[in-house]
C-alpha cells in the first residue's frame, strides 16, 4: 500500500524509495513503540490512518475527539 501512495503522490522525496524499494521498506519499523504505548493515556500515541478516503475520514473524527477531550479517556 505505501508503494502504491507513493507512488499516487509523486513527490520528489520519493524517487529514491521507490527506486531502492526492497531496501527501504526493509528498514522501516512499523511496530508501536512500547514507551509511548500506554493504555491508560488515549493521547499518547495517536495513529492516523489515511490510505483511503474512509480511513482519513475515521482517522480525523478519532483524533479530534480525543484531542477536544484534553486526552482524558472516556
């Protein structure tokens, strides 16, 4: 998917990626840090998925009422 994005979003940041693919993405850690990962503060790590229109569009409601509540948990 990233691949495909980039290659949608034809940017010149992105020529060297997609030339060197196989050694690039081999170097990207995709994992959640643990030490910003702490269940019991919502706003400490927040994932904004935007590979489609939908995820964007449910990435940005989550996010901004997580942020309008000050980071408090519901």
């Amino acid at each position: 998917m990233s691949f495909i994005r980039m290659i949608e979003r034809n940017s010149s940041r992105d020529i060297s990626k997609l030339e060197n693919w196989d050694s690039f993405i081999e170097g990207v850690d995709f994992s959640i840090p643990k030490p910003i990962d702490d269940p019991n503060v919502v706003d400490d790590l927040l994932l904004f998925y935007n590979s489609t229109e939908d995820e964007y569009e449910t990435s940005m409601k989550n996010t901004s009422d997580i942020l309008g509540r000050g980071g408090e948990k519901r």
